[in-house]
C-alpha cells in the first residue's frame, strides 16, 4: 500500500535537513529518509548513466505505449514519466531483499538534478495477490509508469494480467514479458552468455566446464553452451564438483586436456571456497595458463586475501560499481557502504540493482527504441532486447594478491 507523504511542511523539513548534510548523504538522502522510507511513503519532488546512441530517430517499437503528451526527452535520451509506482515487497519474504533495492534506487532518484517525477511506493507483501493490488491502486492513483515487482511470482501474477502503463520488473517471469514490459534482473544467464562472448573474443572456443550443480550454476552454463554453440563453439566437457572439499580432479582435467578437441579454456560455475581446492589442480593439470573465467559464484566463500591469492588471474563477471567504475550520480561503493548498511556486503549488488532501476525507469523509451541504445549502469551496461528482457553487459573482475581488482580491457 502507498503512504501518501505526512505534509506539505513535513517534506520541506527533510529536504532542509538533506540539504544540511555531506554531499554524499543529500545524494543518498538515505538518513533523511529514514521514517519516509520505513512506511513507504511518496515522495513528491523534481533527477542523470553514460548513455550510448542519443539519437532518437525510430518510433517506439509497436510492443510499446508511452505517453508522448511528455515533455521531450533531454538529448541523452532521458524521459521520465509523470508519476512512477515503485512495487516492492516491503513486508514479509522478501523484504530483506527489497530494502537496498529501494535505497539504491531513492540513491539514483535523489542524484537527477533534472526534472523527475512523483514517486509512490507499494507493498506487494512478497505476494502475487499483494502485486495485484499495489498495481491497481497505483493505476488508479495516476501512475504513468512502474518499477517492480521484485519476486519471479510477482511477477508472473503481473505478467498474466493487462499491462497498462510501461513496466520494468525487476525479475523474469516464467514467460516472456508482454507488451509494455520489460524485465531486468542479475541472472545468472547474462552471466553464462556474457563469460561465452568474452571467451570467443578470445578465440577460445573449446570450453571445460566445471559445476557445482546449484541452480546459479546450471542456468550459468546452459547459457554459456548456447552462445558457445551460436558460435562454432562447445563444451568438451563437464566436471560436477560436490562439496566445499571436493575430490582430487586432476586426472579428469588431464583426461579433457588430452582429448582431440583440447580445451582453450576453462569455466567455474563454483563457488570460491571450492575454486581455492581445484585451482592448484588446474595448474597441475597444465590449464593455468588457459583463460579461466567464471560466474559470480566464485565471490561466495572468498574475502581473506590470505586465502584467495591462489585465484589470481581467474575472472569473474561483476557490477561496474563494485570495480570502481563510476556510475552516474552515484558516489564510489566504499563512501556509500560507510553510510548505508543497504549498501554493504552482499547487499551491495542489489543496491546497484536498484539504482540501475531507476535509470531504466528514466531511459526506457531511450532503450525502448532500438536494441542498439544502452545506458551504463552501476550493474553494467544495459539495454532491452526486442523480447523485452533486459540485457546486461558486467564488468569483469579478477584476483591480484588476493584481492579482487578490475579487469582490464574487459568492457563493462
């Protein structure tokens, strides 16, 4: 449900207190929102992503309907809406997960210095009858354009229904998205496809893949097979990897190393704990030479320099923000971890997610028009493919003394 915001007098007392604090607090506007936040309350006020292709020269594609009674769009592209319904789960299962969702994405609302719209947020509950109402009231209440839901059965609920404003969810359903719709996520088959193309620039073709088997792993690699085969590619083989001790493989690496096709790369669908026992095996087995590159699974279980040395060098797809890249209107991860807790740890990466929400929201005519457009975001670069998903360009990552550091030459 929306909270309308307590008064004309109670908003103008949080802005002078934003506006009283460090530079990075107004951004974030994160302590002077915290009541405001806490019972989902709209927010009225007046908001900027490196964007690619700022040319608007095709109509809006036919799966879309926005409402050209809008000011013009700025010449990057930027368009947003009138009234912009933010439907998340504030309550129940996935609440936790939806707090630095909102953060991030109030972070990137505060830092437009443009005109920006009305903003109302809703409790779905976590809940495909909670999604069903929040979206209706925020129909009903003037909404021109929405954010979320968060959960994939939110989703679908929202998805099975008549879409009648522009939407970015902020998952997948279990279908395509339907006209007006666009779906954005962290999914591990961005990852798997965008680890095939970064090794096919590479010229490795002929891929060893190692998995664990969790359901990350197995998206990951089905997508990495995909591209590969797309490609005149393929997976040579696959070794299942179990438990955080895992068996000795170095007979099996050997064994794929000597096989006619040869491998020209490896990838580790694994987590990090697991890619510390088999990375001295791969050097053993000769393939430590070879391109290593894996899924983000590989940060779970790592954090002690001490440890992780033994992965320097293997590569792994990350948010641009979490390398140091700047994002527009966003301060470095260090300066906003020091202020947020929604901004620290694993919490981060949604944290960017939400940011990056907020930039589809402003873009999503700009990216709407042609698949070619893209905006960079604190996730990567973004754009949305003609069925409506989004689609993610990660930055890319590595070990160095332990310590993850940026790739270099690896986009994002």
């Amino acid at each position: 449900m929306a909270a309308t915001a307590q008064s004309s007098n109670a908003r103008t007392h949080t802005a002078r207190r934003a506006a009283a604090r460090p530079r990075a607090l107004r951004v974030l506007a994160g302590a002077a929102l915290a009541a405001m936040l806490a019972s989902c309350a709209t927010v009225q006020t007046t908001s900027t992503g490196t964007v690619v292709a700022p040319t608007e020269t095709a109509p809006a594609p036919a799966r879309w309907r926005f409402d050209d009674s809008r000011a013009p769009a700025e010449r990057d592209g930027y368009r947003p809406p009138r009234k912009l319904a933010v439907l998340l789960p504030m309550t129940g299962a996935l609440a936790t997960a939806a707090g630095p969702v909102r953060d991030g994405l109030l972070a990137g609302y505060y830092g437009e210095r443009r005109t920006r719209p009305e903003l109302a947020f809703y409790d779905t509950t976590g809940t495909s009858a909670g999604t069903a109402s929040a979206y209706a009231r925020a129909i009903a209440e003037g909404a021109d354009q929405v954010v979320g839901p968060l959960g994939r059965e939110e989703v679908d609920a929202l998805f099975r229904s008549t879409v009648q404003v522009p939407v970015v969810a902020l998952n997948r359903g279990s279908a395509h998205a339907p006209d007006n719709a666009a779906a954005f996520s962290l999914a591990p088959e961005d990852e798997g496809d965008a680890a095939a193309q970064y090794l096919l620039k590479r010229n490795a073709r002929n891929v060893l893949v190692l998995s664990n088997g969790e359901d990350a792993a197995r998206r990951s690699v089905d997508a990495l097979t995909a591209r590969l085969a797309q490609s005149g590619g393929s997976v040579v083989a696959t070794l299942a990897i179990v438990g955080d001790q895992p068996v000795d493989q170095t007979a099996a690496l050997q064994n794929a190393l000597a096989s006619g096709t040869g491998v020209d790369a490896v990838f580790l669908a694994i987590r990090g704990n697991q890619a510390r026992v088999l990375a001295p095996q791969l050097s053993v087995a000769g393939l430590a030479a070879r391109p290593r590159v894996g899924s983000s699974l590989l940060q779970t279980g790592t954090g002690k320099p001490e440890e992780d040395q033994i992965l320097d060098g293997i590569v792994f797809p990350t948010e641009s923000w979490s390398t140091g890249a700047s994002a527009r209107a966003l301060p470095p991860l260090a300066t906003v971890s020091r202020e947020l807790p929604t901004a620290r740890g694993a919490a981060a990466r949604l944290f960017a997610f939400g940011f990056d929400a907020w930039l589809l929201s402003g873009y999503l005519e700009h990216l709407a028009r042609t698949p070619e457009n893209a905006i960079g975001g604190a996730t990567g670069m973004l754009r949305i493919g003609n069925d409506g998903n989004v689609l993610r360009q990660p930055a890319w990552a590595t070990w160095r003394g332990g310590n993850v550091v940026p790739q270099a030459d690896a986009g994002g």
